[in-house]
C-alpha cells in the first residue's frame, strides 16, 4: 500500500514535470473566464515579445506596443491587431519569445477586470465561447494564488505557508478539469486566481505592497508540499479565526481526518475576527427549530435550552442533540462560525460568536500572530496539522530506489 501512493505521488511528479515547452518546465494549466464566458477578450504584451502560432506555425509576432483582439466568428476564432485582420482559426496559442514574458487580458464581451498573466495562453472556441487556458509556471500561479487568497500585508514566514498549502492543495486536486483539458480553473472552488503576483495593478499601474516577497516565498519553497502517514497529499484546508479553537474535519465535513484534528489555539484569539455577536428575535429562533428539527419549544426546560446554549470549548451538536448539528445552524442562519453561545435579552435572542469560518485546518489570523511573534512556516504548519510531512515532490523518486 505504501508503495503504491508512493507510485502515484511520482505519477503526479512526472505529469507536472512533463509540460516543458521552450524553457520552461513545471507547467500547470488553468482555466480562465470560466465564470463570466467571454466572446471577446484583448490581449497586450507586458514584457517580452509574443509568438501567435496555429499548430507549429508562427502567424503573427506581437510586441509590446501591439495588441491581439479576439472574438468568436461563425464557429472560430477572428484575430485582429492594430495591422488589421490576422484571420481566422479553430485555435491559437501565445508563446513568449524568451523564457520570461507577460500579458494583460482584457475581457471585452462581457466586460471584465483587465488581469495580468504570466508565460504562454491558449485559446479555442467552446461551443459560443473563447475557451481561455493559461499555461504558467507552477511557482508563479502559487504566488498569484497566494495574492489572490492572502493579499500582500504579511510577512514571507505567512507567504512560506500559504505557498505550500495552496501547492498541496493544487497537486492534489492535479485531475479536477481533466476532461476540460486543463488542470484547474480560476474559480473559488479550485482556488481564487486573479493572475500573476504582479508589482503593479496592470489597469492602473499602483504599486502592490510585497508582491515581491510573495514570489520570493514561492520559490524559496517549490516542490514543498505536505502529506499524511499514508504518504497522500493532505487536504490543506484554512478558514479566517478558529476563535481560541480549531474544530475537527469529521464534526463538519462527515470525513474524518487524522491530521484535521481539533487543537486550543492561543494566537488568534486577540485578532479581529475573533469575536462577534448577533442579535435574533426570540420568537424567530424558536420558531426556527421547531421548523426544522420538531424541537419541543411548548416545554419549559427545552425552551430555556434553546435560548440560553453555551459553548466553552468546540461541540459539534446544539444542546448534545445529535440531529441538530451546529455547522447546519451556522449556514441557515448565515452565522460567521458555529463556535457561539446564546442568552436572552428582553424579547431577542443575543449570540456571541466567536472566529470567522469553518474552523478546520489552519487558523489564518493566528498563523499571522504565530508569524509576527518569530515562528517559522514549519512550526505554524506542524502546529495547525498534526502528524504530517514536508516532503519536496521532487525528491520522492528516491524513496523507490
């Protein structure tokens, strides 16, 4: 059994290490403008020239000061630049000149965001639509995905970190849009990416405070991911503030995991999601669980049960009755987490959260407090996941000899 997770881990190694095209290596393929089913986008050089090919053939050189406009013609793609009509194609493919090369796109139909990209894209036409495929470096997509997900007010010991989870969590979901011909996509559901860890938005050319320590803390880490004892790549889940107290992957997911266990956080408990509260009509909430879940609210002690619920460390359930799980609470009630407790003031109900999120995995505020008090990327993620491995992925063909 060992051997054989070790054989896919190497599996996955090779298939990443495969897409080596003109220079450049480790190449991961993300689908782009899945959400917003663009028609027509434009595409400009932002450094480096730009090789438009169709199969092996170069149609046009793009340079700086050019621009590509694309759109969906009868079926194919119509090329524009600011020569003229280029014509049109089932497909195209930008390739840079040089090892390094980026670009700004811009969706026309429907308007979008101008974003910047790294390395090479490829475009063809899905039924009505410009199916967009970005081919980038996987160290580069880490650190713009790290940008998109943490934003750049951090320290690298925080940017180390989310590098790896969000590596983990790439390699790990490697087959999601297989049947799409790529590898993932932009969407939340793969990992928010909103292009390349740039210095300077693209639109407007403000400086992006530490976008460089950004793609520094994905270098200095590529190929770290982390696994569990059965040498498989951990699910790295995170949320906002656990509130004192992460909470364990089976009380919210039906899945247990033996490195997604319930620890007493002490660093995040002073940041700024860590406490709220909420204020419910009294009659409102009774009447919710009487809907819902047949609650006996006519009877006296189970009607002060319902208004008056206290949690002082983590429990799954409302009250220890195990058909009223508190996470189902949480979402139909939009609640920032299920850590709360109730009280009743006059004719409302008054809750007092504590944390932002679900609560499993990495606690991000206090992986922030663990980082601002000198820990490094290792002990923040040994201390939120237990019993697991930094492995570099690169290195595990040598575990097989």
């Amino acid at each position: 059994m060992r051997t054989r997770r070790l054989i896919a881990l190497l599996i996955l190694f090779f298939a990443l290490s495969s897409h080596v095209s003109h220079g450049r290596s480790s190449i991961v393929e993300i689908g782009l403008l899945s959400k917003t089913k663009s028609k027509t986008i434009i595409i400009t050089p932002l450094s480096g020239a730009y090789s438009l090919k169709y199969k092996d053939s170069v149609v046009y050189m793009l340079s700086n000061q050019d621009l590509l406009h694309v759109s969906v013609k009868n079926g194919e793609l119509e090329l524009k630049t600011l020569n003229g009509l280029l014509g049109h194609f089932p497909s195209i493919h930008l390739v840079p000149q040089g090892r390094e090369g980026s670009f700004k796109l811009k969706p026309v139909i429907p308007y979008g965001h101008t974003r910047a990209y790294d390395d090479a894209l490829s475009i063809s036409v899905l039924e009505d639509r410009l199916k967009v495929v970005s081919e980038v470096n996987i160290d580069k997509y880490v650190a713009g995905v790290v940008k998109s997900e943490v934003g750049t007010n951090e320290g690298i010991e925080l940017y180390k970190v989310q590098a790896i989870i969000c590596r983990t969590y790439a390699l790990s979901n490697f087959r999601k849009h297989e049947d799409e011909d790529f590898q993932l996509c932009d969407k939340v559901h793969c990992q928010v990416y909103y292009g390349r860890c740039d210095q300077a938005d693209p639109l407007t050319g403000l400086s992006y405070i530490a976008s460089g320590e950004i793609l520094k803390a994905a270098i200095l880490t590529t190929g770290l991911v982390l696994i569990d004892t059965t040498l498989e790549l951990i699910t790295a889940s995170f949320h906002s503030n656990c509130g004192g107290q992460t909470v364990n992957s089976e009380d919210v997911w039906m899945l247990p995991k033996m490195y997604l266990k319930s620890i007493v956080d002490p660093y995040c408990v002073e940041r700024r999601n860590a406490r709220w509260k909420r204020e419910i009509a009294s009659d409102k909430w009774l009447g919710y669980f009487k809907k819902v879940y047949g609650y006996p609210i006519e009877d006296a002690g189970s009607r002060e049960r319902a208004l008056n619920f206290t949690q002082t460390s983590r429990a799954p359930y409302f009250q220890n009755n195990e058909q009223i799980m508190l996470k189902d609470v949480r979402t139909d009630w939009r609640l920032k987490s299920a850590f709360f407790s109730t009280s009743v003031e006059g004719s409302t109900v008054l809750i007092q959260g504590r944390g932002y999120g679900h609560g499993v995995g990495l606690c991000q505020e206090g992986s922030m407090e663990m980082a601002e008090r000198g820990k490094s990327y290792k002990d923040i993620l040994n201390f939120y996941y237990t019993n697991v491995a930094l492995i570099d992925i690169a290195s595990l063909r040598f575990l097989l000899k």
